[in-house]
C-alpha cells in the first residue's frame, strides 16, 4: 500500500502522528503537507493529494485541517475520491467497509493525536466488503462519469 498524506498548517501536529504510524506499520507514504505554522489554503494541500489517488499513484489518502471539513470537501470535488471526514474508530471502520472510501480527512481541533493514530490504523487495515455495498458504489461512480 501506499499512501499519501497532507495538511495545511491547522494540522501539523497529528500529521506527524500518523506520519509515525505509517513508518511504524511499514507503509510507504508520502507527506506534501505544508511545513509552517503561517495561515495556507486548504485546497492547496487538498486538490493535488486528491488528484493523486485518483490517479492511481497512490492507493490511499490521509488529509488533515483544522477540523477536517474543507480538506473533505475540496478532496471529494475530484472525480473519483471518496474522501470521508472521520472523528471517531467506528466511522473509520465503516467508511472503508460500506462505502470504500479512498481518502480520509481529520481535524485536528477536534480530535487528538492518540485519536488520530487509532482513526488512521483501523482505517488503513479494513477492507472493503464489497457485495451489496459495491453496488451503491456503482451507482455513485456511474453517476459522477454522466454528469
């Protein structure tokens, strides 16, 4: 698997965080976050992680802001991202089971390092469960070509 990870100067510090967990479970991965406390866009971080992984270069994405919502949103005007905004272990878990999400997005005014690290892991070892749930994704994916 490889991952890429980024985050606007909101999210340095739980970027670190899951930076430590991917080196830790040996995951290549690489960071294109910004590296300065000073104000940056968002979508400056968010659009080219996005495009990436949509691409195919990367298999997954890790996005982290100040609460996680516009790094979300940015991501998923991509075609083909399936970013999901994530607080908690259990969303972690059903965003890659039911809705095979490609992208993960965290705030880190909301939630804290150790959160971040479970939120990550758990994310980054479900799998997808296919069967009915493919469907839905069909639908989502058919969708985003015809319009």
């Amino acid at each position: 698997m490889k991952v890429i990870i980024s985050a606007d100067h909101a999210g340095m510090t739980i970027r670190n965080e899951v930076k430590n967990l991917l080196e830790e479970m040996n995951i290549e991965f690489e960071d294109t976050g910004c590296t300065c406390e000073t104000s940056v866009d968002y979508p400056d971080y968010a659009l080219p992680a996005a495009e990436r992984v949509a691409s195919g270069e990367f298999d997954a994405g890790i996005l982290i802001c100040g609460t996680g919502i516009g790094m979300s949103i940015a991501a998923n005007k991509v075609k083909g991202i399936r970013c999901a905004l994530v607080h908690d272990v259990y969303s972690a878990k059903l965003t890659r089971q039911h809705n095979d999400s490609n992208m993960i997005a965290m705030g880190e005014r909301v939630i804290g390092p150790g959160l971040a690290r479970e939120i990550a892991k758990v994310w980054l070892e479900t799998a997808f469960d296919g069967g009915r749930h493919a469907n839905r994704i069909g639908k989502i994916s058919k969708y985003e070509t015809e319009h």
